[in-house]
C-alpha cells in the first residue's frame, strides 16, 4: 500500500481525560487552527494538495527555484511560531496528538530542506508526468474544467525544468539514471491520449490549439532535462560521485522524521537481526517437524537454512490456478470476517464492503500484485477497492513464478495484510471521523505495523488452524519486513555491499534471486521506507503486551485493537502515550 499518504482518512473523536471548560475553548480555538493549518498547507504544497483530492490549486505548477523554496520555508516558520502557542496539556487527547504532528511535520519540512537537501542530488525530484496525469485520468471534475487547469499549469513547465537544473549540484549516478527513465516515461502524458482529450472536448477551438502547442513546449521542455541529465552523468564518476548511501547521521535522524518511532534506528536494526535469529530456530523447527510428510525417507539436509529453503519450495508448488486467482481473494473475504467475529477480533462494519476488482489499467505496471485503493479525504464516500491484478497478459513462467511467491499460504496472509484485518479495516476505523491532520499526515509506520501486525495476530489466535506449513510460510513473509530493516540499515548506515545484501535476502530470507535483485534497487533509491513494517509492528505489538501485562484478566483483545484503532493513523508512539496514561 504505496499511497496510504494520499489516502488514509482521520481517526474517531477521542473522550478527553481533561474535559473542563478551560480546555474546551482551547480546543475550539485549535479546531480553527488546524483548518487554517490545512489551508496554508494546501497553498505552499499545490500537487500534494491535487493528489489528495483538494483541487483549488490544480493550476498551479510549484518552480523549483531558490526564492520559491525560501518563500515556502518562511511559511513553516510563521506555522512553526503559531503552533508554539498552544499549551498541549489544555487540548483533548484527540488534539493533542494532532498538535505533535503538526509540530513534527513543519520540523520534517524544515530538516528536508536544510538538511537532507535531496534538491541537490536527487534529480528525479523534478519531473510534472505525474501531476499533469492524475489531472488527466481523474473523474473528480469534467473533462473542460480539467483540461482548462492543465493549459494554465502547462505555461511554466520550461522555467519549472530550469530551475530544478540550477538546484541540482552534486547528484547520485543512481538517482540521474531514475530521473531520467522516469522522465522519458512523463513525455508519453502529453502523448495521444491527451490530445484526444482535448480534441474531444467542449472548449473552444482557440483554447484548443492553445493546449496542443503547449502541449510540444512541454515535451520539447522534458526532452531538454533528459538531454541535460544524460550529459551531466558523463561526467560522473562512481568514484567521485556522491554515493546514494545516506550514512549513519542523516539515516539516524531521517528515521526520526518519517518514522516517529520510540526507537531509534540502530535500535530497531538490533532488534531485527536478533528477530532473524529467532525466526530461523523457530522456521527450523516446523521444517524438522514436516520433514517426513513431504520428502518421506530423503535424507535432512545437514545445513539448517538449506532444509528450510527447500521445505518452502516445496510447499510454494501449492498455489490456485492462474484463473481462478481472483476468485480465490473474493472468496477469502467472507471467510475472514466470518473467522474474526466468531474469535471476537474486532468488530468489522458490515456497512462498508470491500470491492474486489481487477486492477484499473492506468494503475497496471506499479508492480504489486494486489493493493488497496481507498477514497481520500476529501472523497470519503467513495468505494474502497481491493486490485487484483488478473494476470492475464503474464507468460505461463511469469505466471507460475508470481503464483508459487503467492502459493495457497502466502496469499491467506496477503489478503489479511491487505484487507481483513489489515489496511482496509483500519481505513474504516479512521474513516469514522471528520479529524483531517491524522488523514493528510499519516504515519506510514503506523499503518504498515497494523497490517503487520494484522498477520500475525490472526495466526495467534488460530487462522489456519495452527498448521505448522501456514506457520513456516507465515514467518517467510514476515521475514522480508525483518530484513527489509536490516538491509536499509546496513547499507545505508553500514556500507553493506550489493552481494552481501542479495546473500543475506536469498539464503537467509528465501527469497528468489529476482525479488532480492529488485529490492538491492529499492534499496538504493530510497531509505527509511523499508522500515517502517518492521518498526510499526513491533511498536504495536509491544505496546499490546505491556497492556497485557497491566490487565492480566481483565485484558480484552477486542476492545483493545478497537481502542487503538480510534486514534486514526497516529504514530504509534503517541497512540501508546495516550493508551498507557488511560491505564493509570
Ligand atoms: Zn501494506
Ligand atoms: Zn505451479
């Protein structure tokens, strides 16, 4: 679930512990704020603002440009200055914990541009494909009213390009070579389809031939950057280039940021490689145990890992056949509610179906087999859908490959993760109410640990009826989040090497050379985003067992998972602040 910063919508209304009439005008107060809050955030961030379904700005095209970026920083000082003038303990919880993610957002803000300066070595920043795109294929308004926000938008694509040139002052091999395929690619949204848009519309002939030639000026624009980038990397050395790995520092403090973890980074990487340690005892004892009902007499393998590696194999061959693979998931669906209401899991609103369907065409080729489309903020009325992709156009080998990676267990486990109880019914809890920061400020960590956690939970309590083969595919997948925090760490905190890393998610995660391949790229490109799975669930289940232990017998798990729910998609850290200040 890449988008869950566009999509995921607010948390329910929160009792306040402090609900005096002091507080109450505070908290009117901060309501007016925060709409302020969104507002200003609305008009210094334009295409976050469209992509969010908030479309006053469509028009607008952000430049790149030094004055533009200070202009933008002055904003979230004079926001940083306003939010200083709330005193935290006079706001509900509810508020309060908006109040921290105000704060942390504008302190993000400001480190990413102080800081982090990925304007200046991250060419693929600058690239309009996208915004221009969504504008295009959206339905959220008629085709004129559109294509009259994109003529505007399209007047300052050339200036947009030579600014974001001018920012660009030490850039990675890696990320040159990104920015240019991904802008090569944005050339195609001023292609055919577009211009069918245009000729098929109402607008009036003059404004036509206006958006057509802008159009050319556009491409020519894009063009020129690739041109550009292409003769800048020429004179790249891997030598002398500036390396994609962020280091120890700005790992440490990026980690902070986007995670807003009780953890720090090193700590989580601790923890997840003494987690591999375990997983790997435990996968070892199921495997043993299996042995004997699928390679009968055949000699165990002396190497540990090489048992388990070909245990997994050979469970993967049991898959559903490549048409019915959408049936399968429509299936799981009731079958998963049905098994939560009667463990008493959560309470799943019936009122709010989940929609399986193929995946939408535009959406094909983002690589994920199955992913959750859910309404915005701004559109929450709007269905939720569960893609599928349909597999139709894959070869019989790409086909049987993806089938055995999402054989009969793991694809049980990936509907859970998804949908039931995972990203889908934590969207209906947060969908409950009007609270727009905890919608547009998301926290990733939050979200991914819940799904996360959603997996394992469900095995706890009995989904698959205990089957030691469910259990060891279960820890298979769950140890791609393991070591996708270990390997973000490694490389970009510990130098890892490119060999090393695909050694250690080959043998020691099982996976398929193809899959570690694809994630040493993502590895590259990115940083801190591999670990939010990891850190958000064991955040989340940590915090379930210190309430646990405060209980004992009263301890209600149902009422628990509810109650964290409620907060919206929150840092887990200030959920937990909120839930064990309760316990007192
Ligand atoms: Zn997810
Ligand atoms: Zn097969």
């Amino acid at each position: 679930m890449k988008k869950y910063l566009l999509v995921i919508a607010s948390g329910i209304l929160l009792f306040s512990c402090t609900n005096n009439k002091l507080s109450q005008k505070s908290d009117a107060q901060f309501e007016d704020f925060k709409n302020y809050f969104v507002e200003e955030l609305w008009r210094i961030n334009p295409s976050w603002a469209s992509s969010v379904g908030f479309h006053k700005y469509d028009s607008i095209l952000e430049i790149p440009s030094t004055e533009a970026m200070a202009a933008k920083m002055k904003a979230y000082e004079l926001l940083d200055d306003s939010l200083k003038k709330f005193e935290e303990n006079s706001l509900s919880g509810a508020n309060k914990i908006d109040l921290w993610m105000m704060r942390d957002h504008v302190h993000s803000s400001q480190w990413y541009f102080n800081s982090f300066r990925s304007q200046e070595w991250n060419p693929s920043n600058y690239n309009v494909g996208g915004d221009f795109a969504d504008m295009l294929n959206g339905n959220y308004d008629k085709l004129e009213n559109r294509l009259h926000s994109i003529n505007l938008k399209l007047d300052h694509v050339a200036d947009y390009y030579k600014a974001g040139e001018a920012q660009i002052k030490n850039p990675t091999m890696e990320h040159t070579d990104l920015a240019i395929m991904q802008n090569q690619g944005s050339v195609s949204v001023f292609g055919d389809a577009m211009a069918d848009s245009v000729k098929k519309s109402s607008l009036r002939e003059e404004e036509k031939k206006q958006i057509l030639q802008k159009m050319e000026t556009a491409k020519a624009a894009i063009n020129g950057y690739v041109t550009w980038l292409t003769d800048l990397k020429k004179t790249l050395k891997p030598e002398t280039a500036k390396s994609f790995r962020i280091g120890k520092e700005l790992f440490d403090k990026k980690f902070e940021y986007d995670i807003q973890s009780g953890y720090k980074a090193e700590q989580m990487y601790d923890k997840a490689v003494k987690r591999k340690g375990e997983l790997h005892v435990e996968m070892s004892k199921l495997s043993s145990q299996l042995w004997k009902k699928y390679f009968g007499d055949r000699p165990v393998p002396a190497d540990t890992l090489t048992m388990i590696h070909r245990m997994i194999d050979t469970l993967s061959v049991i898959h559903v056949h490549r048409d019915s693979f959408m049936s399968a998931i429509e299936k799981q669906i009731p079958e998963l509610v049905n098994f939560i209401n009667t463990q008493k899991l959560i309470y799943i609103d019936p009122a709010k179906p989940l929609i399986v369907r193929k995946t939408p065409d535009y959406m094909e080729g983002a690589g994920a087999g199955a992913s959750i489309n859910s309404p915005g903020p701004y559109d929450k009325n709007a269905n939720t859908y569960y893609n599928v992709s349909p597999l139709t156009d894959y070869t019989p080998e790409r086909a049987e490959s993806y089938l055995r990676e999402y054989n009969k267990y793991i694809l049980q486990i990936l509907s859970i993760h998804e949908a039931i109880p995972g990203h889908y019914t934590q969207l209906v809890y947060s969908n409950n109410s009007p609270d727009i920061i905890k919608s547009i400020l998301g926290n990733g960590a939050m979200v991914e640990g819940w799904a996360v956690y959603g997996e394992r939970m469900m095995l706890e309590n009995g989904y698959g009826n205990n089957e030691p083969e469910m259990w060891l595919m279960y820890y298979k997948w769950h140890l791609r989040s393991v070591c996708n925090t270990i390997l973000d760490y490694s490389v970009h905190a510990l130098n890892m090497k490119e060999e090393d890393a695909v050694n250690m998610l080959t043998k020691e995660a099982f996976q398929q050379e193809a899959e570690a391949k694809n994630k040493w790229r993502r590895v590259t490109l990115s940083q801190i985003q591999l670990c939010s799975y990891f850190t958000g669930f064991s955040e989340i289940y940590d915090l379930r067992e210190e309430i646990k232990k405060k209980e004992g017998a009263q301890f209600d798990l149902e009422k628990f998972h509810e109650k964290f729910l409620s907060y919206g998609s929150a840092p887990v850290k200030y959920i937990g602040q909120l839930m064990l200040a309760d316990e007192k």
